[in-house]
C-alpha cells in the first residue's frame, strides 16, 4: 500500500480517513479539492487537470490522495497509478448530514450527493475495473467497516516489530 485513493460521496469521510492513514503509514497526503478548486470554487478545466494530476504523480512515488470530484474529476490518471483503493460508500443519510453540518455547499453539490448512487458510483466502479484492475480495492460501508479497516493498518503496522 503506497499510493492510495480515497473516493466516495461528500460527507462519507474522505479528508479523515486519508489524513488517519498518513499519520498510520506515514504516507504523504494529497488533497485533491485544495488543487482543484480555484478561487470562487471553480473547477480547473479538463485540459488542465489532466496533466496536473500527471505532475503530481511524477513527483510523488508513495502518496495518499483523497477527493472524489464527481463529474468535474479525471479519475481515470489517479486510478492508473493506485495500488489501493478505498471507497466509502456509507448511506446518503449519514453522508448529507455530515455535509450539513460542516459547511453550507452549493446547489450542484446537493444534486451530486443525492444522485451520487445512480449516476457517480457505476461510472466511478466501471473506471476502477478498467483503469485499476490490479489495484486492491477496500468498499467500506459503515463507520464500524472504516474503523475495522484502521485498526488492522495499526495492526500490520505494528505487527512486523513484534517479531
């Protein structure tokens, strides 16, 4: 596990558990809504943000990179290099309350969590499958799965200076 994506709705705990997961690996963290999103939260075109992931990449062997950007992102350069994945795919219920109570968003934010489901999640599946077959992919569901899955990292982590 040395370059990780995190992916799922707003509000399922993205920036969380990606900045857990550096301080357990030592990974270093990429938040990719800090790069994306320039002032007055507009989106870098397409044409841009292709190679600034590729520089990104090219610069950072091991990472952590954490943002699911719906129907702005290009997901598919982040997929290519990942050796892991995890998605959150926790309720819309518990994700919408979550983004309600961390900060007001706009408009297309709302329609993208609410649709998120039927319209983000097979697109973001048909990609991993194509674009990260080989890479592990962790499909977390509930808080209990993403604390299960963050104590057996502190585990492993701890294990091998047991021996």
């Amino acid at each position: 596990m040395k370059r990780v994506i995190i992916l799922g709705r707003g509000g399922s705990g993205k920036s969380t558990l990606a900045r857990q997961l550096s301080k357990i690996t030592g990974l270093r963290l990429i938040e990719i809504d800090k790069i994306f999103w320039q002032p007055g939260l507009a989106a870098t075109p397409h044409d841009q943000w292709i190679p600034i992931q590729r520089q990104i990449l090219a610069e950072n062997n091991e990472w952590i990179i954490d943002g699911d950007l719906g129907p702005y992102d290009v997901i598919e350069v982040r997929l290519r290099a990942a050796d892991t994945i995890v998605f959150l795919d926790l309720s819309l219920a518990r994700c919408a309350w979550r983004a309600f109570r961390r900060a007001r968003e706009r408009a297309d934010f709302w329609l993208w969590l609410f649709q998120y489901h039927r319209n983000s999640q097979p697109l973001l599946m048909k990609a991993i499958a194509e674009h990260a077959p080989a890479a592990k992919l962790h499909r977390l569901r509930s808080p209990q799965e993403v604390e299960q899955f963050i104590t057996g990292l502190k585990v492993s982590k701890i294990a091998p200076t047991l021996k």
